[in-house]
C-alpha cells in the first residue's frame, strides 16, 4: 500500500478524497457527505482515474441511505435513484462510473431492506467491497503485465495511472511499480499530459515516492525519444474500451500510439475488466467529454492566449484497436481479434 491513500469511507460517515488538483505542491484531503459533492468532486478533478471514480461513485451513493431523513427504504431507494443519475453526468466517458452506480443500485432495488437502517448497511458494505476488489484486481493485472516488461526496459507512460487514479496500485502504473518492487531495472518516460499535467504533477510525484527512475518529457516528443533512444513500450490505462478494442483515454494516447506503431514499439492497454464495456461495439460510440475552455487557456491562474481565442479541448481521444497491441486485465493479456477475444473474456 502507499503512504497515502485516494479515497477512504471514514467512519464518521464522509468519504475523504486526497485533492488531486493540489499535488504535488500540497498534500490535502477533502471530506465529502452528500452524493452531490462527490459528483462535484469527480466533476472538478480532486478525483480522477476511472477505477477511481467508480469508487468515489459507490460511496457517493453510500452517503444517501447515511444522511436521508426517510425511514421508508422504498423513499430512500428513489434518493438514490436521483443521486444516481447526478453522479452518471459527473464525467460520462468513464464507463466506471455508471457500472458502480448501476451495481449499486441492483443491489439497492432487489434486497428489499425492511428499513433505512438495514439499507445503508447493504449499499456501504457493497461500495467498500468495489473498493478493496480494486485493490485486488489491480495486482493480478500487475502481475500479468510482468511478462511482458523485461529487466532493463525503457516504457513510454501516459496521463496518471497509478494509486491516484485507482483505490490502490494502479493499473499502468501500477505494473511498472510492481516491476520496479520486483528488482528490475526499469526506466519511464512520463508524458506531461497536457492540458491538465496528470503526467507532469501527479505521475512524477508517485514515481518519486517509489523510487522509479524516470523523466519527464513534453506530450510532443514521443517520436524524437523512439527515433533517436531506446524505447521497449508504451503503457496506458484507459476509461472506456468497446467491444472491438477501440480505447478511450486521456487526449494524447491516441498520438502516442500512432508513434509507437511507426517505430515498432508494442503498446499496451492496462485495463480492469470493469472498465471494458461490450455494450459499445466501437470508439465511435463513446462520448467524449469536452473540459472548459480555462484548462487550455491558462495554467494555473496566469492567462496564456489571446483573449477570447476559440478552445477545443476534449478530455479524452479514441485510440482504433488496430494500434493496441494487447490489453492487460486481471484475468490475463488479451490479443487480437478483440472482438472474439474480450467476449471470450466475459464467456
């Protein structure tokens, strides 16, 4: 486990939530109690990650049965009903996200809890259960990862995929530490991750505090670092994958996939199985998030464009299963044709 932890249920009943928009000037943790703030939470980024925002998702609706005023079970169900549709716009392409609601909330609609009382119990225990199996389930992918980063590789890393974006471990990240823990000799390219800088702030900070070598290089410069140096792979994470293995992720994974495949150098998908969504055939399918203009046209407070130039700045991009050379789940690697194989997958 790390020294610090990304969210936590206290017993006083709040879910405490470090504040990512702070690292890695200021260590902070934020206590949330209602469904609401939590949504608003996961909305401005103190908790980002996809398994992450699963979590925070479940606890987020743990909160309701905790604090409603209701002792009719069938009422608190339909507060929940309401708080689960604040949380599912909170960030939409996080397929995370509506999975912990929506097992959540089946388990709410069909234990039939004779009391407010009985209720809470059931929906607390079940968001501490999506927790501690992310904890879980992040291990054995890391440990499937093992195998195909050899002693003395040089990876290419995308965005934050660590204990940060994730209950613990990680999913990318959390391989490349686990090899790192595993005596090799390992070294990683960190992409800044423009425009919000998760590579620059909050994945440099968790490779210091694990002792990985690494550097971090501007998103633009994956294809001098593999035409000019060594480059053994690049590993990412993801918020969505389709059926037929289209990634969603961080705005940038799609450019460093391009040039990866250029310069034959695998790129690899670290992904919960949970995250994998066989209800959407394609990428094309997949809402992408816009972000507010201010993430692009400042950094920090201090105004880098011309008054009113025109933004674009979509929070994530589609990566076409063609350039991913395999996923990496808790269950194993899967390899082309994703189709067949990820249904294999959930068989």
């Amino acid at each position: 486990m790390a020294d610090f932890y990304t969210i936590r249920w206290l017993e006083t009943g709040a879910v405490s939530m470090i504040d990512q928009r702070k690292l890695p000037r200021q260590v902070i943790y934020n206590q949330y109690q209602t469904a609401e703030a939590v949504a608003g939470a996961i909305q401005d980024m103190v908790i980002r990650g996809a398994p992450a925002i699963g979590a925070a998702a479940a606890f987020g609706l743990a909160l309701v049965p905790w604090y409603s005023k209701n002792e009719n079970p069938d009422l608190v169900l339909g507060e929940m009903e309401e708080a689960a549709r604040i949380l599912r716009k909170a960030r939409p392409t996080a397929v995370n996200l509506s999975w912990a609601v929506e097992r959540i909330l089946q388990l709410a609609r069909s234990a039939r809890a004779p009391s407010r009382a009985a209720l809470q119990g059931l929906v607390l225990e079940e968001a501490q259960r999506i927790a501690e199996e992310d904890v879980r389930v992040n291990l054995s992918l890391g440990k499937h990862a093992q195998q195909l980063i050899p002693d003395g590789a040089v990876i290419f890393h995308h965005c934050n995929t660590g204990s940060l974006a994730t209950v613990d471990y990680g999913t990318a990240l959390g391989a490349i530490r686990l090899a790192h823990e595993a005596g090799k000799k390992i070294f990683v390219y960190v992409d800044e991750t423009r425009p919000r800088l998760q590579g620059a702030r909050l994945t440099a900070w968790e490779l210091l505090q694990y002792g990985v070598p690494f550097k971090v290089v501007p998103d633009s410069s994956s294809g001098h670092f593999m035409r000019t140096g060594k480059v053994d792979l690049c590993i990412v994470g993801a918020d969505r994958v389709a059926a037929n293995g289209d990634v969603a992720n961080k705005i940038g994974t799609y450019n460093l996939a391009v040039v990866a495949r250029e310069h034959q150098v695998p790129f690899y998908v670290a992904v919960p199985k949970s995250t994998i969504d066989l209800a959407t055939p394609s990428g094309d399918q997949i809402e992408i998030e816009e972000r507010p203009p201010e993430e692009v046209t400042h950094i920090n407070s201090c105004q880098i464009t011309p008054d009113n130039a025109p933004v674009g700045n979509p929070a994530f991009d589609i990566t076409p299963a063609k350039f991913v050379t395999a996923l990496i789940t808790e269950e194993g690697i899967v390899r082309p044709p994703y189709p067949e194989n990820l249904a294999k997958l959930f068989s």
